[in-house]
C-alpha cells in the first residue's frame, strides 16, 4: 500500500473515531459553566432523603454535561422507559411532516382515515384536526378518554385507532384541555399515513441518526404502529440530547434538524391547563403547547409518568433529565426549583476541584433504597 493511500486511510479512521465520539455531549465542571457543585449535592441529597425514587438525572448548561448519577442498579447504558415525554417527540414527527409537506395543522382528523372512521360521523369529529390532537382539545371527556386508555395492559391491545373514534365527543374541538395519550397515538398514525413511514422509521435519519441515538426501543400496537403517546425507551443522555436541540431552537452543530419556528410554536402556550386557583404554584397549571408542557420560571418540558422529565429552561441556557419511579413528581420538580433553579449563575464560578471530585465520587455511589428493581429496557 503506498504512503498516501496509508495516509488517506488512517484519515479516514480518525474521521470515523472523531464521528463516533461527537455522539456524546461534552463535559465540564459545575462551577466552570456558574453553578456550584454543592447546590447539585444539595439537590441529591434532598431527593434521596425525600424521594428515594430516582434512577438517573442529567444536568446540561451551556451545551456541556456538567452533572451526570446513576441510582443502582440503573446504569448509564440502558434504556429507560420514557412514558409520556415520548409524546414530545411525537410532536416533533408532526411538525418534521408539516415542514415537509406532507400535513398541515388544520388538515381533518378523517382524513387520515377513510377506513377507520365511523360510517356517519358527527359534525364535532368532522371538525378535529391535527391541531386540536396536538393541544389535547379534541372534546372528549376524562372519563371516556380514560376507558379508552386505561386498560391498554397488557399490550398489544385492541385496536386505539377505533376506540378513539368510537368516543363521544362532548364539547366543540378547540374547547378545553383533556389530557389524551389515544389522541397522541393518533398523531403517530397519521404520520405514517401521510408519509408511508413510521413515526421511528421517520426520525431515524431526521433526527435520531444526527443526535446519535441508535440504542433505543419504541413499543408498537397491535396494528404495527408505534405508540404516539408513550412506549420509547431512551438512554437519560439521549433524553438530554433532545432537550439541548429544543433549547438550540433546532439546530444540532451545523444542521438545522428542526425549523426553529415549530419549535417556538411547539412549546409555547396552545392551550390553558388551569384548573385550580393556586396557578403559579402548580406547575400543571402553567399550560400546554404541541405536546409539551409549560413549567414555572418559563421552562417547559416533556413530562413522563412516575417522574420521567425532560426540563428545557431557556433562560439559563439549561437542561435537566430526570428518570424516576414516583407518584409525586410535583415534589421533584419543586426541589428542581428550589435546589437548582436559584444556584444559576450569569458567569463561571471559581474553580472548585474539591467540590468537583466529591460531586463526581458521590454520583457513582448513588444507590436505591427502596425501589431496587431495573426495569429491565
């Protein structure tokens, strides 16, 4: 083989090398991106001693990792079973499709589906769009949605497309908020209707493929349709990774994956979730974008059942991933608040290489006491 054709090659495995490890987000130091490492030991310390039901959290300032734990025996190479942030990127499916032409927001539900719709549907179901399952305003109520829902267990199940349609509808589309994961899995249908791919099969070179997510697992229906509403399973870092490109308005290094003007619309107010006095207080109060939820301070979030979180705070340049197992995740987010949210600082802090080192040991040490068994993804 002649020099340059050695030389040629060599370049090319370090090309490969340097793309391989350009996957991952870079790392800093707490105080080096102005926040102290001590306020993030506070933060562990209060979740473990009024939590105890956290399996993984990851905190990105700047673009960089600067707080990263592990609770055993969840570790950093498996999955995580993501619930409900799952709708997040859902939403980004949808507008990927729409920049592309393939729906629009005001396109009818039924369209979509001439052989799933009822025989003779109403003025109300002929009325929903693909905006109204986006902002969780189709018009049905709780109880019906819950029905639908709730007995999805075990999976597959029947099939969700019909049971949406076989709802009643009992107020006007664009009226009041009802949380809906069947109207997100509808969103994932329409998607593959309108583009011949799956809601996967879409994102896989858009967006999962430059972010480097390879390892991941989306639970599917019985129809073969993956689930718009839940069912992906994320390593916490690539959980991250989404949350850093939302905060870069889209853009990933020097790619524009999504058009930053559906990520503005995505996640600002569509609709208003206010349903008790206390507002401010209650951070599901704060209301609801594209499959997004509005949080206190201005951040917002994909939010997962039993504490799955993905806080995007744009104000601080910030993002914080949290995988749990908990019933109150209200109760995280407020010592999010009340540990992180005050510790940010405009400018780097002093350097602090004791600090750094005990909060880098304790993160390796971190340990479940109560809810010790993997989910196994």
């Amino acid at each position: 083989m002649t020099l340059p054709a050695i030389a040629c090659l060599f370049g090319l495995f370090a090309f490969a090398a340097e793309t391989a490890a350009d996957t991952g987000l870079p790392r800093s130091t707490p105080e080096a991106q102005g926040i102290s490492s001590t306020a993030i030991m506070e933060f562990i310390a209060q979740t473990e001693a009024k939590i105890d039901a956290l399996h993984s959290f990851m905190l990105v300032r700047h673009g960089q990792v600067i707080a990263e734990g592990w609770w055993a025996p969840y570790v950093a190479d498996k999955t995580h079973e993501i619930n409900s942030i799952t709708k997040s990127f859902t939403s980004t499916v949808v507008g990927l499709a729409i920049a592309e032409h393939k729906l629009n927001l005001d396109d009818p539900v039924l369209k979509f589906f001439p052989d799933e719709a009822p025989e003779y549907p109403g003025k109300d179901l002929k009325s929903m769009t693909v905006r109204h399952l986006l902002r969780m305003s189709t018009g049905h109520d709780p109880k019906d949605v819950d029905a639908a829902f709730l007995r999805v267990w075990p999976m597959p199940e029947p099939d969700l497309i019909r049971k949406f349609f076989a709802m009643p509808i009992k107020r006007k589309p664009g009226t009041g908020f009802v949380y809906d994961s069947v109207g997100s899995h509808v969103l994932s249908a329409i998607v593959e209707k309108a583009t011949g791919l799956t809601v996967r099969e879409y994102l896989r070179s858009r967006l999962f493929a430059p972010l480097g997510i390879v390892d991941l697992q989306w639970d599917e229906s019985a129809q073969g349709i993956p689930y718009g509403g839940f069912g992906l399973h994320l390593h916490t870092e690539d959980i991250a990774k989404f949350g850093q490109l939302h905060l870069q308005m889209g853009r990933w290094h020097d790619q524009e994956l999504i058009p930053p003007s559906w990520v503005k619309e995505a996640t600002s107010k569509q609709n208003d979730t206010q349903t008790t006095p206390a507002g401010e207080a209650n951070d599901g109060n704060q209301g609801y974008g594209y499959q997004f939820w509005l949080c206190r301070h201005g951040f917002y979030r994909g939010d997962g059942a039993f504490g799955q979180l993905c806080i995007v705070m744009p104000k601080f340049d910030a993002v914080l991933v949290i995988t749990a197992n908990t019933q109150n995740t209200g109760s995280v987010m407020q010592l999010v608040w009340d540990t992180i949210v005050p510790a940010f600082n405009d400018a780097s802090l002093p350097a602090n290489p004791a600090a750094a080192a005990k909060l880098a040991a304790n993160s390796k040490k971190l340990k479940l006491v109560h809810d010790n068994k993997p989910d196994g993804n």
